[in-house]
C-alpha cells in the first residue's frame, strides 16, 4: 500500500509541475501532448515505485540474515562455554585486513580453532594479540583492552587457541565472535 501511494503521489506531483511548466513557457497542450505527458509521468511514478520496494525489500531481507544468524542455534557437539568460563571477545581490526583475509574470516565456523600469537614489535600496541586461522591467514587482531589479560595465560611458546564463537555477515566485512575457555588455561 505504501509503495501504491508512493507511486501515485509521484505521479500526481510530475502532472502537477509538467502542467505548471507548460502554461509557463507558453505551450498549449494538445491532447497528443497531454497524452505523452501521462506516459512519461506513469512511468516515472512506477520507477520510483519499484526503486523505493526494492530498497525496503533489500533491508528487510539484510536484517532477516542478521537476526537469523544472532538467534541461530550452534548446531555443533561441542556448545560454547557459558560466560562466566570464557574471554568472549569481537576480532578487531578484519576490516583493515586484505581481501584474503575478509574471504577466510566469512568461511570461518562455530567452534573452529584460530590461533592467538603476541605481536611485541606491533608500532601501535607492544601488547598485540595477533589472530591466525589454520592455514595461517592474519585475520586481526585480539581488542586492545583484553591483551594484557590474555597474556597472562599465553605460555612461552607465545602462541595460544580461541575457538570461533559464531559471525555476522555485515555488508563491507563479516564481524566474528571469539572465545577461550577459560579452563583451557594455565595459570601463570
């Protein structure tokens, strides 16, 4: 109904200014002239009709993928930890990665393994948690706030697991879930 009246209010206003427009510049306006004119109008109406539902059609059909995903069920035999048994965190940084990574990261799956590896020569942060997949792909980077907490439990081999936790597709680069059990580690 919306777009109905969307096309019909297009329509209305283009006869409305076409018909100012003509008694402006002087014209008389045969009925072949009026004719051509409700032509060109109608279509333009139904151009902005169908652009306008097919927009609301593309939004609503992006947050349908991004509400199935944040309510889908892991599927796999191995449930994410509970809260209060993780550092569940956002990968940071996969925006800025190479298309090569951004590729990997939406191929990723619930539960999947990545790897944690400290980065101390980092310019920004001496902190830096590096994240891997297993093919070895740099996807990002673990947020600045939980380095520090993390190193603590990463061991001298400078490299530690987190498991996929589950990603939201976005429109310029999926957003991934990460977690580490926390029972996983060893207390320094």
């Amino acid at each position: 109904m919306k777009t109905f009246l969307t096309g019909f209010g297009t329509w209305f206003l283009t006869n409305i200014i076409g018909a100012f427009l003509l008694k402006f510049i002087g014209i008389h306006a045969s009925e072949e002239l009026v004719l051509l004119l409700n032509v060109i109008t109608i279509s333009f109406a139904i151009f902005v009709a169908l652009f306008i539902r097919r927009r609301q059609l593309k939004k609503r059909k992006e947050e349908e993928e991004l509400n199935s995903v944040a309510t889908e069920e892991d599927v796999s035999s191995e449930p994410t930890p509970p809260e209060r048994d993780v550092f569940s965190f956002r990968l940071a940084g996969l925006y800025y990665r190479p298309d090569e990574a951004q590729k990997r990261a939406r191929e990723l799956t619930s539960n999947e393994s990545v790897f944690l590896e400290k980065d101390p020569t980092n310019p920004h942060d001496p902190n830096a948690i590096r994240v891997y997949s297993d093919n070895h792909v740099h996807l990002g980077y673990v947020p600045r706030h939980l380095c520090s907490e993390i190193l603590a439990y990463m061991d001298e081999t400078n490299s530690y697991v987190a498991y996929v936790d589950y990603i939201i597709s976005g429109l310029d680069c999926p957003s991934v879930l990460l977690y580490i059990p926390i029972n996983q580690t060893h207390s320094s």
